[in-house]
C-alpha cells in the first residue's frame, strides 16, 4: 500500500492537503510531503470547531516534518446553514473548508490538488462531506489505493510518525446533536468537559455530548465505573464555566457509539 500511494502521490505535480490533526490526515501529509517536499502543500483551518490540541499537534508535526504549513479561516461560522446544526452541517463545513483551500492554491498559483484523509473504512458511514469533497474536486489517495484505518495507523508506523495509535476524535460540533445550535461557547465547553473527563477517569476515548443545554457522558462499556457522581459533577461545573447555559450532565444510558449526535430528527428544543 506505502509504494502505490508514494506513487500516486509523486504523480501530482502540486498537491495541497487538508490537516485537520487526526491521525488520518496527518499521515497522508507526511506521505505527501516526504514523496515531494517542495511542491507539497499542507493546509489547516483554525476554527473554532477545531480543539487545540489537534491544533498544537499540526503545528508541532509540521516544525519536525519541515512542512510547507498554511492556516486557513474557512468561514462556517458566519453560515448560518452550518450554525443551525442540520443533518448535513458537515457538508456546509467542508464547503467552506475547500472554498478557503481553494482560495489559498489559486493565490499561490493554482495547479494544487486538494486532498483529505478519507480512508475506506469512511464510506460506509454517512458523511455528508465526502459530497462536498466531490463537487470542490478533492481526491482521496488512501480510497483510491484502498487504505482502512488500520492500513492508515500501519503506514504511520511505517513512517515512524508518533500519532499512529490516536484515537479518532471528529470535529467538536460533532458532539452537538443535530438541531442543537453550534456555538463557540458550546463547542469550547465540550473540549474543557472531555480533557477534565479523561484527565479524571484515565480514559482516552471519551465524549461530551449536548442535546440542546443537556450533556450526555459517553465512555466505553468498560470504562463506566470511572465515570463516577463526582466526576460528573466536576464536568458539570467545568462545562457550566465556560457556557452558563449548559444545564445538567448524565452518564448517558448506553456506551459510547461513534456518531450518536447525528439523528434523522433534529433534538426538539
């Protein structure tokens, strides 16, 4: 897999690639940028949407990597139609996210492709932004040489990249269940609620979820026992000091399940 997506790679004369800091996409721009350094763009938007560790990881991989690393301001924030939180928010997301890299390769002289981290585990799930992807005309180098997940993790050994064992963690609006508004306040409750739930309770994949100003604890089966009365307490308070809106907090019912905020039926407020 490691020489068909080198070559590939090598086969695009400029190619820009779009970082959010998972470990998909920042193996893909070290593959890039290590199969044609100076022709490799690598491209990241700061938002609001964005944690910052996925932030600081982008930028501490590019300074080791030596990347050609450009940060981008797509504009999400000021649409409405992303604001509202629809069942395909991530289309309207990524819409601007390719718009703002389009934006950037024209001013530096066009010729670029863009490119994501998709991998083919990703099309059997409903991702609204692979439409996107489509008809701003971005490609796929681990679909098209037929990369999963584990492929992607394997070849960020290979790489002898330090991110191969990340845990998935999507954008924080996805923890905003479909209908719950998307605020900045919201959105950085979530982060401070999930980095004092782990830091609390050991446990790397965790989940802070908003329906409407309600938050739903996700964690692992096997981890629900961390999650304790007082630990839900301290999120709670954490959570509340960011957004004064955010009213009670539970360990959800179930366990953790990947794209439980997406619903067919927006929350009712």
């Amino acid at each position: 897999m490691r020489a068909r997506l080198l070559d590939l790679l090598a086969g695009l004369p400029y190619r820009a690639v779009a970082c959010s800091g998972g470990v998909d996409s920042l193996t893909l721009a070290a593959a890039a940028h290590r199969a044609a350094p100076g022709t490799t763009l690598v491209v990241h938007s700061v938002t609001p949407a964005v944690p910052a560790a996925a932030t600081a990881r982008v930028l501490g991989t590019a300074a080791a990597e030596g990347w050609d690393l450009r940060t981008v301001r797509s504009r999400e924030f000021e649409d409405e139609g992303y604001l509202a939180n629809p069942r395909n928010r991530c289309y309207v997301c990524k819409s601007h996210l390719y718009d703002a890299m389009g934006d950037l390769v024209a001013v530096a002289g066009g010729g670029h492709v863009l490119l994501s981290g998709a991998n083919v585990d990703d099309l059997g799930e409903y991702r609204p932004g692979l439409q996107a992807a489509a008809e701003a005309g971005v490609r796929h180098p681990f679909v098209e040489v037929g990369a999963t997940k584990d492929d992607v993790r394997a070849l960020a050994r290979e790489l002898g990249l330090p991110h191969a064992d990340l845990p998935a963690s999507p954008c924080l609006a996805s923890r905003l269940y479909t209908g719950t508004a998307v605020t900045p306040a919201r959105l950085h409750a979530v982060e401070v609620g999930e980095a004092l739930l782990t830091a609390r309770t050991g446990v790397a994949v965790v989940r802070c979820r908003l329906r409407q100003d309600d938050v739903r604890i996700e964690v692992g089966a096997a981890d629900r026992d961390r999650v304790t009365p007082d630990v839900v307490s301290a999120v709670l308070a954490a959570m509340r000091a960011v957004d004064p809106g955010i009213r009670t907090a539970v360990l959800d019912d179930e366990p953790y399940r990947p794209g439980r905020a997406f619903t067919l039926t927006p929350v009712p407020r």
